[in-house]
C-alpha cells in the first residue's frame, strides 16, 4: 500500500497530507459549519416550545408564505426562460449568440441592491422610465408582489441555463436529428428525446434557483419599500427582527432558512451522482492505483 | 465578460467539439427567441441600461460629486481593498481545498463537499446572523468582530468560499496523474512538480474562479447588513451606500455609486484575465 514509488503530490508525505486536511478542515469548520450549526443552538434556546410559538406569530407565516410564492413563481419563470434560452443557445446559429451568452451571466456580477436600483428606475410608478404608463392602467409594479419576483426572477436569472447548457452540449443531436428523420414532430423530439436527457441538469437548476429565490434579500428590499407588512418576506423579517431586539424570532426563521438551504444541497448531492460519479469515482480509482 | 462566457459552457473552451448541424432559426424557434429577449430586456437590459443612463443623465458632475464624497470614497476603497484581500485568500485556501477534496482521501470528506456550497444556499441576510451568532457581541469564543472591518472581510469571506474551489476541482479531477509521474521519474522535486506541472495546469480555473469571487465581493450587501453595522467611513460598504442613496431618494447618485461598482468589476474581469494570460504564458 505505501510503496514509496510514486512521487505524485498529495500521495506522499503524510506530514504534508495531515497539514492540509487540518488547515481545510479547521479553515471550513471555523468560518461555515461551525457559525451554522450554532444558530440550531439560538434558535432553539428557549426550548422546542418557544419555537413554535414564534412560527405561529401571524407576522412570521405570513412572512414564510410570501417568500415561498415568490420564490414559486420566480422559479417557474426561470425554468421556463432557462430552458428555452439553452436550447436555443446550443441548438441554433443566430447573429449577437456570443453576446448574449455574455449577458445571460451578467446577473451574477451585479450587487443585488443595483439590481433593485435598476428595476425601480424603470418601473417605479412616478419616476420610472415604464412605471407611470403601467401604472395608469392599473399595473403596479414596485413595492408590490410582481416588483418582488422580478427581483428574485433577475437575481437567480442564470443559475438553471449554467446548469442545462453544458449537458446539452455534451449530449449532441444526434438523437434528435434521429428522431426527426423517423418523422417525430418539434415537441414529441424535445419531450421524448432532448427532455430526458437534459432532466437531471433542470432538476439541479430549479432546486438551486428556488433555494436562491427563496432567500433573496436585497434586491426584494429595495423594490419591496417600506411598506408595512404586506411586502414583507422572510430574510427581511430577519433582519427587522434582529434589530428590534427580538433575536429569539431572528434566529428561529433563520434556522427555517438554514435547513431548507442544507436539505436543499442534500437533495442535489443526491440527485448529482447520478451523472457525475463515473468520472469522480474512475479519476479516484486512478489515483488509488497509484497509491 | 470573457470569463463569464466561458462559465457558461461548463468551464471548456466554447468551441471545441461543435456539433454536426446547428440549425439556423425557423419561423417557430426565431418567434421563442423573440420572446425571451423581449423579457430579457424588460428584466435585465433596460433597467441596468436605466442605472448607467440615471448616472450619466448630467454628464461627470455626479461621478465626481461622487467620488469627492469623502463617505462614498471611503465605502468604495473599503469595498474594493477588502475584496482584493478576501480574493486573495480564496486563490490560496480554494486551491487548497480543492486539492484535498481531489487528491486526499479521508472519513467524512462528502460532508466537507456539501458544508463548501453552504453559502451558495444560504441566504445572505442569514449568513450575517449566522456569523453573528459565532463571532458577535455573545461569542461563545470570546471573539467579537461586528462593528469592525474584520467583520466585513470575515463576512466576504464565508460568502466567497465556493468559488474557487469549485473551479478548480472538476480541473484537477480531470488531470491525469501521469504528468507528474513523469515529472517525477525525471528527477522533479515535489515542489518543483507543483509549480511547473500542476500549478500551470490550474491557473485558468483558479483566476476564473477569482474572478467570480471578486466581483461577488464587491457587490455583497446581505451578509454585511446586520454584520457590519454599517458604520460611515468605518465599515460601510458600497452597496450600503447605494442602498442609503435609493432611501434618501436621490436616485441619481446610488445610479453614479453603481455605476463605478459595475466598472469595477469590469476592470476586474480585464485584470484577472490579463494576469492569467501572463502566468499561462510564462508556465
């Protein structure tokens, strides 16, 4: 087992191995897992009872409900935009394809206070570049529910396509063309051949934008106001609550947050194997030989 | 915005295996594309077209209202040096993360891989409590950082880990140990195998991700929030600054302070790139 005949990095000198283990592990102990793992202790301070006497406060549902629509809605515009956008991205030539695929990541470079700062320029009712027409026919935007999802909707924007494009790039079209010479129409192709293969990657993407969607806090503050309770989500009840000194209530719908965030990757960690351990497991199987 | 394209595709080069037949488009997929750009536009396009049009609407006077601003500058200089730090520090620990999750094998490494995306997932409001909990005014370790500068760094960096780390391990999955076996068998010393093997090898992916996690740096605003404190030339923070431009109703100079964080980043994507260039060459 330790033959010393293999000079690669990381196989040798146990002293250097053991450093390395300690400062990764000490490092992501002390900054994530630790501070994690203490807020189940604060949320948890006054007992399982007070607890769930803060999750039945009106403000606090009401809070978590509107989070999850949001987060629902935004989702499901993401899904169908992503999945779109990729397909049209692998699968077709078109002029201004390579900028555009710049652009697409471009909400992942923006602070999400900008973000909100851009959507409230256009769209505010009084001074936005759209929002006075909208609003004269009755459509509100800013500081209202659809303000908030396009919010939410711009800030998780290219999380889904990331996700969906590498995998059909992967996939070829082959079968696709396969299909269509067998005399499959536009959608029995994409249900029943590009659909299958690229499910897992959607799967992942839309788990990752909802975790996302659903903790959104600052571009859903700026375009949320300070309009009583109506437009208050959960990260912003978060924040309202730690800072009126009720941190009982602060750390308990934080820990909601927390471990919907956690089993979130537990789900994806689950689901992603599925395609990616071949390669992870025969690249470690490799570097065992070796050893 | 290279770096950002190249993400897209998974990391490789955009344009190494291009598929047989890519159709231009037919009546029904030019009419979906038609579509998404109409909402692309409406959500992304415009409204940041409308910041740097807000900002610029009376020529450089608000920029320079703005960057004589003696609280504004302090926020950006704290923004933008903090995040070279925290940056800094994922180039290292991030390459080093990576490594072990790669090429070390241990008891309890899955859970190593799920705690790194924590703060992906994490909301950025709760990333703040959460690190508040630890190393706030009631720190079980007796170390107290809100209200000081060390808290936006530390906040900066629980935000950033991810980054690097998960660029650069599908690279170093991907790379053949027979390199540096031969490397080896040639007489290289450890170390000399890491840096003119390996290291070589990584750079694209370790600046790629030290990209992303610097413009992440400078843009972050939850984390902070509750963190921080916010306090003006101490530990305010661009985006503090924004946001408290967007409350007192003068939109235009939070489109100004926007503005120069976009550019900054965009700087920064330049820089990163040329940098990268460089050591690739010199590999």
């Amino acid at each position: 087992m330790a033959s010393t005949q293999s000079n690669v990095v990381g196989a040798g000198s146990p002293a250097l191995k053991w450093l390395l283990r300690i400062v990764v592990v000490g490092y992501l102990f002390m900054l994530i897992a630790w501070p994690s793992l203490y807020v189940v202790r604060r949320a948890f301070e006054g007992g399982v009872s007070a607890f769930l006497d803060v999750l039945s406060d009106p403000g606090v549902t009401h809070a978590l409900q509107l989070s999850v629509k949001i987060a629902v809605v935004a989702t499901l515009i993401n899904l169908l935009f992503g999945v779109g956008m990729s397909l049209l991205l692998v699968r077709y030539e078109f002029p201004g394809k390579r900028a555009l695929s710049a652009l697409i990541d471009l909400p992942l470079a923006v602070s999400p206070i900008v973000v909100g700062l851009a959507l409230i320029l256009v769209y505010n009712g009084r001074y936005g570049w759209f929002g006075p027409t909208l609003e004269d026919n009755g459509i509100q935007i800013v500081f209202s529910f659809p303000g908030m999802v396009m919010a939410t909707t711009f800030v998780a924007l290219p999380l889904i396509i990331r996700e969906v494009v590498p995998v059909l790039e992967d996939m070829g079209d082959e079968q696709e063309q396969a299909a269509n010479s067998l005399g499959a129409n536009g959608w029995q192709t994409f249900w029943r051949v590009t659909l299958p293969g690229i499910k897992w990657a959607i799967v992942y993407g839309v788990v990752l934008t909802f975790a996302r969607s659903l903790g959104e806090f600052g571009a859903v503050k700026v375009v949320a106001g300070n309009v009583s309770g109506e437009t208050t989500t959960a990260p912003v009840l978060v924040q309202q609550k730690y800072q009126n000194f009720e941190q009982q209530t602060a750390y308990a719908v934080a820990f909601i947050l927390v471990a919907f965030a956690v089993v979130s990757l537990i789900i994806v960690a689950l689901l992603r194997p599925k395609d990616h351990k071949p390669a992870r497991a025969t690249a470690t199987a490799a570097i065992q030989e070796k050893i | 915005m290279a770096t950002a394209t190249a993400s897209v595709a998974g990391g490789r080069p955009a344009r190494v295996r291009r598929p047989a037949s890519r159709h231009s488009l037919t009546k029904g997929p030019a009419l979906g594309l038609g579509v998404l750009m109409v909402w692309f536009s409406l959500l992304v396009l415009i409204p940041l077209a409308a910041v740097i049009a807000t900002a610029g609407e009376d020529g450089w006077g608000v920029f320079k209202d703005a960057l004589t601003n003696e609280q504004t500058l302090n926020a950006l200089k704290l923004t933008v040096f903090s995040s070279i730090g925290v940056t800094a520090l994922n180039i290292v620990m991030g390459t080093i993360i990576a490594w072990v999750l790669v090429r070390d094998r241990f008891p309890g490494k899955a859970l190593l891989d799920l705690v790194i995306d924590i703060p992906f997932a994490m909301p950025t409001i709760v990333a703040g409590l959460v690190l508040l909990s630890l190393y706030g005014p009631e720190s079980p370790l007796g170390i107290e950082v809100n209200n000081t500068r060390k808290a936006v760094f530390l906040a900066l960096a629980f935000v950033t880990v991810p980054f690097v780390v998960r660029t650069v391990q599908p690279v170093l999955e991907e790379m053949e140990t027979d390199v540096e076996d031969a490397a080896a068998s040639l007489g290289a010393s450890r170390a000399t195998t890491f840096r003119r093997v390996i290291l070589p090898t990584l750079t694209p992916a370790i600046f790629a991700g030290a990209t992303l996690s610097f413009a992440r740096a400078i843009s972050e605003y939850g984390s902070l929030v509750l963190l921080s404190g916010n306090l003006p030339n101490r530990t305010e923070v661009a985006s503090v600054r924004v946001y408290s431009a967007i409350e007192g109703g003068n939109q235009q100079s939070a489109a100004a302070v926007a503005t120069i964080l976009l550019l900054v980043a965009l700087v920064a994507i330049i820089v990163f790139d040329v940098i990268q260039r460089r050591l690739a060459r010199r590999g």
